[in-house]
C-alpha cells in the first residue's frame, strides 16, 4: 500500500515545505504495515468521497490536504 500526502496553501505557504510525502507499507516492518493496513481499511477510506468540497469563501489562508493512497 502506498500513502501520499500533499500539503498546500497557508499562511506564508513554503512550497520547499509542502512537497508531498510518501510512505510505501513494503517498506516497513511486517507488524507497522501491518498496523497501517488495518487502519486505512478501518477508516473506510476507499468508500468516501474523492472530494469534500471547496473552502468557503475567503478562505485564502486555509490549508488544503490531499492523501492518495494505493492498494
């Protein structure tokens, strides 16, 4: 399983700062793959939404967080 996650936006944003971060469950020991797996399947996280909608209006500032994950 592979899980990315993409942070952007945010006051003073640093895109040096916001590049995305990946973590490969193949590479973890067997027991935090594990662990991971079962609490991305727990979290129910393939039968929600691809989107939550946008920021409200104004929202400039706000930060907006985009996890891919592969099975």
């Amino acid at each position: 399983m592979k899980i990315t996650i993409e942070t952007s936006g945010g006051f003073a944003a640093l895109p040096a700062l916001s590049r995305p971060r990946t973590t490969d469950t193949s590479t973890l020991d067997a027991a935090q793959a594990l662990e991971l797996e079962t609490l991305v399947l727990a979290s129910r996280f393939f039968d929600q939404a691809a989107s939550v909608g946008a920021p409200a209006r104004g929202a400039a500032d706000y930060m907006t967080h985009v996890i891919t994950i592969e099975d």
